[in-house]
C-alpha cells in the first residue's frame, strides 16, 4: 500500500480517537478480559515494553502493573490524535515514552525491548513481513512478541470487510499464513490461540 494509503488510514484513526475507548467497547467487561490475557503475557519487573498501535492506551495499566516503576513504555501510533488521547488519559505514569510512527519505519534501538505488544493492530498493517523484521530487531536475544486481538480471525475479518471505512481491507491471516510470516521474520511461536472471543499468538525472537 502506498504512502498516501496508509496517510489515509492513520487520519482515520486520528479523527476517532476523542471517546475512542467508548467507540470500541473497552468496558470494564473488556478490561476484565484483558487482565486474564495478561496472565499469559511474560513481561517482567523493570523489563522495556514496546506498545505497537497504542491506541488510547488500554494497555498501559496492566503492563505498568507487570513493570512497576523502573520498567519502560515506548508508545507508538501513527495517529496522532491516538497518542493525545493516551497522554491526557494517562498523566499518572512517568515512564511512558510517545511516538507518533508506522512500526515499519520506525528507527527503533536494536536490541531495545524485552517485549513488544500488538494488540488489536496487526491487521491494520500494511506491510506485515517488514513491520515483524523491526520487531525482530528491536527485541533482546530471547525477547517476546504477543500479537492479541478481542476476537478470532474470523470474526474480526468479517467485521472489518463489513466496515464502510479505510480498513475494510485489513484482514489478520489465517494461522499457516501468520505463522509462516513470523517464522520468516527469525520469531518462534510458542502459543497460538484462535477462540471465540480471543486470538493470541506468543512468539520468542530466535
């Protein structure tokens, strides 16, 4: 997808962020939800989190919680109006970092993250095999990726074909296509969950 395409989408994103949470169903119920996944989620005590497609920042709790005080967040979104809306919301934290990027061309530090999360963002992607090769890099030797999404692929595929909007397109692969991709990025995967209700992949880099 060009340049222009994906300006498109990321203004998109920009303009639904006021009462973004609301707009989406991040409830109490979701939270909920999201704590349980966060069971599975392997962040530690200090550990540098890198947050793809932060959105409002619904993440930022649980992964504080994991971290405590002395970890990091590198928040990134290419929709501006998404880190405003994360930065107002959650003023608490002093250890958040902000950027407003595509994950693709993203210059992030080599070997700078222990865990990287893409949640609810992955389909949103265009050019899913670069995007993991950043990801790639960006982690520590052993370091984890979770890619996690409030639905199976294939009920989140058919809410967005039925979506009159740029993302109408973006489809989350199936899971031979995903695992092949994450694979050739270098990635292990350790755990793939495809359910009602939830789809959740952990993968190890290397």
């Amino acid at each position: 997808m060009s340049a222009d395409s994906r300006a498109v989408k990321a203004d998109y994103f920009h303009g639904l962020a006021p009462g973004w949470d609301e707009k989406v169903g991040n409830n109490d119920a979701r939270r909920r939800k999201l704590r349980r996944v966060f069971d599975m989620i392997g962040i530690r005590r200090g550990d540098r989190v890198l947050d793809v497609g932060c959105g409002c920042g619904v993440l930022f709790p649980f992964i504080e919680e994991k971290t405590g005080p002395d970890g990091n967040i590198l928040a990134m979104d290419p929709a501006a109006g998404m880190i405003e809306c994360a930065r107002e919301l959650h003023r608490q934290f002093g250890n958040i970092e902000y950027r407003v990027d595509f994950i693709e061309d993203a210059a992030l530090p080599e070997g700078g993250f222990d865990v990287a999360l893409c949640y609810a963002v992955l389909p949103h992607i265009d050019d899913i095999p670069r995007s993991l090769g950043a990801l790639f890099r960006c982690l520590v030797p052993g370091g984890l990726l979770y890619i996690f999404h409030p639905d199976d692929t294939r009920t989140l595929n058919k809410f967005h074909a039925g979506l009159n909007a740029p993302v109408k397109h973006d489809m989350l692969p199936e899971e031979d296509a995903l695992r092949k991709l994450l694979e050739d990025a270098g990635f292990s995967v350790l755990r793939y969950i495809d359910e009602p209700g939830l789809n959740f992949l952990e993968c190890r880099k290397g």
